[in-house]
C-alpha cells in the first residue's frame, strides 16, 4: 500500500519542480523558489527516514564538518580545485601535491565523498572537487570557517557550561561558553578581548563576517532620507545630527546610506566606534568626506545630544538584555522627544517557518558570547523595560532581518 502523505509531498516536488525557473540571484527573493525546492525534499526525505536513520546522518555531519575543516586547513581542496572540471585525482597525487599522507588524505575524503560534498569515480577511486568544496576555500565558505573556530568547539561544550553554571541562558560578556572554553572565565576579559589574543583567529572571525554582511541588509527598507534635516531646522539648529552610527565600524555601512540616501547631509552624520577602529576610519577614509569621526565607548555616557537617530546595526545581537539595557540607558538622557532609536538586526519569528533556519542556528552562535538573536516581542519587552517604545518594525523584504525603531514612551 502506498503512503499517502509521501505520494502528496512528492505530487508537491513535482509541481515546484515544474514551475521551478533557476536564478543566479543570491538576493532573498530570487533563492526563495529554490529553497522551497530544498526544504521539500528535506520534508520526503525526513518522512522516509526512521530514528536510526537521522542518528547516522548526525554522525556524517559531525565527521563531514570536522573532515572539512581539518582539509581546509590542510589546503587540500585548493590543490584539488585546479583540477579542470570533471577531472579527477588519485589520493596518490594529491598526496604529493598537498604534503598529507595519502592514507590520511582517503580517510578524510570518505566521509565527504558520502555526503556528496566531494566526488569518487567508480572506475579507479580517484577524487574530484565540486562547485562546493571549491566554493569553501572562498566566499561564502569563509563563514563556515568562522562559524568551525570560533563556534562549534564551544557550542559542543554547551551541555557542561549549563552542568556547571545552571540551565538559564548565558547573558555575561565575561562568564560564558566561549569564555569557559579558552580557560578565561576567572580573567576578567571580554570574548572581544580573549578573540584578540589570537590575530589568525581574530582575522577568520573579521573575513568571515564581511561574507556575512548581506544577511542584515543596510537599504532599502527604512528610509534614511526622513532623517534630512527639514528647512526650518537647517535655519535653526543646522548642526543637529541625522544619524549616529554607533559601533559603525570603519564606515561602510554610513558610505551604503548616505550613497543610497541623497537627502542625507554627510555633515549631519557621525560614525562612532572604540578608538582603534576610529583611527582606522580615519585612515581608510570610506566613510564620505563630511562624516564626523568619534572615539566612543557605548557603555558611557553618549555625548551627542538630540541626534534624530541613534542607529545600531548587528550590535544588539552580541549582548544580554541586560547589557542591551544599559547601552540604551546611555542614550534616552540626551534624546529629544522626536530623536529615534534604530536597530538593524536579525529578527526571529515567534513561530518557526525554514525562512529563519539560519537565523536560529545563528542564534546558537550568538548565545556561546552571551549574546542572543531576537523576535520582534523580544525587542518590545527590551525597549519597554528602558522606558521606550517600539514605534514600527521595518522588515527587509525576504530576509530574516529588519530595523526596530523606537522612540522615547509618551504617557
Ligand atoms: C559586529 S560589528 C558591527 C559593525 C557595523 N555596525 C556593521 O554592521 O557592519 C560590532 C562593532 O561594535 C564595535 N564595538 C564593540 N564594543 C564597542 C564599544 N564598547 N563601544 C563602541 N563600539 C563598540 C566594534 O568595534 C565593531 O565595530
């Protein structure tokens, strides 16, 4: 007897599959038809499978992402990908290309030859790369490699921190599991500070969040314009700041708005950040010519006063609640009634769809440095609990992601 809910699902393959129309676009709306393709067949596939079955895919996927991780660092693939397409190349050869000991190298292999990550000719067992192991030596598997070093080792820890700390979320940016794995809960230092112990990793996480740039997009969903200053503003207050950009970086995000918002006045713009990053704001001069640079420490007290907008983009998701509080308790002394509050981040839903996979899986991430992705409820209770409130939610079309803006409460 057939099953009726696979015969239904594949009858549902079979109708995206028709009507599917490949898109090299990497933009949300333009990879939406195919992983809805994807998560479908995930859905048969996991229909068909029983426990045992998903226990030994986990286990592929533990040894798969190790293999990879440990012949990206052996540069393996590189040696592979210089192969013309469809060649292939004996564990031999690759041997003598790479410095691995052939034997190594076909224990490794396996395991990526089995999740399809990697190809094994029938005739001769001799490898071959994909658009896959290729892409991982560059963009967007740098993410992957930011995600191995600098996530995993203390995500697998996860179960012993709660067994020593208690199973409530870890909200310290000095106690937490990234800091308990490097042996520096006792040291007083920050996961910034532990991160910049070691200059190798410190640059992974910068390179690989660079490719990660795209998932909070910077334009084209709230209108930065209406922060111009209006004429009657220019007369009176024409130094008022638009738009501070607070733990801005070295100025690319300001340079995206103000090349994509005309009304905005570079003058009108500040760009804050901690004191290194500032003087290298200085030096790479992205920010447009006009932008104010300024050392600042966003747990004290935030010197401009009455800024339209007080903006924060993939900030918040680092901290606690507690310590998105006292960020924001920095700023509502010196607002004005009409100054706003903007953050872009990631935001999760109340009830999971696969659009968001990514986004809870990063949110994991987020939680071994204390820190924690939100829904928009969550941004409503942080706010209200500093004596703001949420004024719109503007999400950015098919992305996981949005700015919250808020204001000052008005009872
Ligand atoms: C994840 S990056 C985000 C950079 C930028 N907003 C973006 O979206 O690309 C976090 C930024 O916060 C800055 N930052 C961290 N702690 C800070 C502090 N106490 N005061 C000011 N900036 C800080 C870092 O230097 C870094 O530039």
């Amino acid at each position: 007897m057939t099953d009726p809910s696979l015969t239904s699902l594949v009858a549902e393959l079979s109708k995206l599959a028709a009507e599917y129309v490949p898109s090299d676009g990497h933009d949300a709306a333009s990879q939406a038809p195919k992983l809805a393709l994807v998560n479908l067949s995930k859905k048969i596939m996991y229909s068909l499978m029983d426990p045992g079955m998903m226990v030994q895919a986990h286990s592929l996927q533990m040894a798969e992402m190790v293999c990879i991780r440990t012949l990206l660092d052996l540069k393996v693939f590189e040696k592979m990908s210089s192969e013309e397409e469809g060649k292939t190349i004996t564990a031999k050869e690759l041997s003598e290309r790479s410095g691995v000991q052939d034997t190594l190298l076909e224990r490794l292999l396996r395991p990526l030859v089995a999740s399809g990550f990697i190809t094994q000719s029938p005739d001769d067992g001799s490898y071959g790369s994909t658009r896959f192991s290729q892409a991982y030596t560059s963009f967007p598997g740098l993410f992957f490699t930011l995600m191995f070093d600098h996530f995993l080792q203390p995500m697998t820890d996860l179960p012993k921190y709660l067994q020593k700390h208690g199973a409530v979320e870890p909200t310290s940016f000095y106690v937490n599991p990234y800091s308990d794995y490097h042996n520096a809960s006792d040291s007083g230092m920050t996961t910034w500070e532990i991160m910049s112990k070691d200059p190798e990793k410190l640059k992974t996480f910068q390179i690989g969040l660079t490719t990660g740039d795209a998932m909070v997009p910077v334009t084209g969903y709230y209108d930065f314009n209406q922060l111009a200053l209006t004429p009657a503003e220019l007369e009176k207050t024409p130094d008022r700041v638009s738009l501070i950009d607070i733990g801005g970086g070295v100025g690319n995000v300001v340079k995206r708005i103000l090349d994509a918002y005309k009304d905005l006045n570079p003058e009108n713009v500040v760009l804050q950040d901690q004191e290194n990053i500032i003087d290298m704001a200085s030096k790479e001069k992205i920010a447009p010519h006009g932008v104010q640079l300024m050392k600042h420490d966003f747990w004290g007290p935030q010197p401009v006063k009455g800024a339209k907008a007080y903006y924060f983009r993939r900030v918040f998701h680092d901290y606690s609640d507690e310590l998105c509080a006292k960020a924001l308790n920095q700023i509502i002394p010196v607002m004005a009634p009409d100054s706003h509050i903007l953050i872009a981040d990631m935001l999760l839903p109340e009830i999971m769809t696969d659009k968001e996979a990514h986004t809870a899986a990063l949110d994991v991430a987020c939680m071994v440095m204390g820190g924690k992705e939100r829904t928009e409820e969550d941004f409503r209770r942080l706010f209200d609990s500093v004596g703001l409130e949420v004024v719109a939610i503007h999400r950015a079309p098919g992305a996981a992601a949005g700015v919250v803006e808020g204001k000052l409460k008005t009872e």
